[in-house]
C-alpha cells in the first residue's frame, strides 16, 4: 500500500510491501525513522517549529509542529516494536521558499528544532538534504528501508 503523508501528517507502517510519500517540503520538515530489525517505519511533515504559537491546535494536531509531532512519532514507531538503537533518521525540507528576506526564517527553524531535539534525546541524524530553495518529497520504502527524495525532476538517495 501506498501512504501519502500530507502537510501536518504523519503515517507509519510496519509492513514491508508499504511505500510513505510525503511530498511538497518547502520550508516544512519531513522526519523519515525506519527500524529494519522490525521493518517498523514512518514519515512526519510537519509545518511549524513551536507548538507554544497555538497549544490548542497542537492539543488538535500535535503533527503541526516539530516539538509535538517528532515525539508522537517516535513514540508510534516504539509501539509498533521500533528501538531508539536501530532506528535510521532521515531529514528532508526545510528551505526558505518565499522571498529572499524571509524575517520570520520558517524553514530554518524547522530544521533547527529537530536538531534541538534530537540532540537533547541522543538521536542521530543519519542523513539530511535540508535549507536552500529548493521543494522536496521524500519516500520510505518499508521492505527495503531506502530513504530518498525528488526535487526538480532528480532523485537523491539519502
């Protein structure tokens, strides 16, 4: 089956024929985490850093925000029988896809508050293609565990 993970989303699987898509990252972050010992995997977009902005709609929708959804989604994966130790981390996204003054640097604080996270809980990034101006969709490949995403036509392995 394929999954298709919209803006404030997230999906998670742990069967091996199930393919997660999230597309149109442009200064939102995708987190892609991916256990192959139990084939236990998922993909979150989330569209704002802080969920402090507006706690009721994180009380909604805690996948609005990075400091909400990043733990729901491990949290899921760890339900599903996922480890902190096996897990592979993925970030795509990120970048600064209105004006070349963006004040309020959306995309750059995405990528910033995973950092901050992942840094606080002892989680390693394995791979990221974050920042510049570019959109991007990243995919999770449950049966084989690759992780890539597309941008203008090209796709890169991460």
């Amino acid at each position: 089956m394929r999954y298709i993970v919209g803006v404030s989303d997230m999906k998670m699987s742990n069967h091996p024929g199930d393919t997660i898509v999230t597309h149109a990252l442009g200064s939102c972050v995708g987190i892609a985490i991916y256990d192959p010992k139990v084939c236990v995997g998922g993909i979150l977009h989330y569209m704002l850093p802080l969920s402090k902005v507006d706690v009721e709609k994180a009380e909604k929708n805690p996948f609005m925000f990075g400091d909400t959804g990043i733990p729901e989604l491990f949290g899921r994966a760890y339900k599903l029988g996922a480890t902190k130790d096996n897990l592979r981390v993925v970030m795509a996204g990120g970048a600064q896809v209105l004006e070349k003054r963006d004040f309020f640097a959306i995309g750059k604080r995405n990528v910033i508050i995973a950092r901050k996270m992942f840094w606080k809980n002892n989680v390693l990034i394995s791979s990221e293609h974050v920042g510049g101006s570019i959109p991007r969709t990243l995919y999770l490949e449950l049966g084989s565990g690759n992780i890539w995403m597309t941008s203008q036509g090209e796709r890169i392995d991460l």
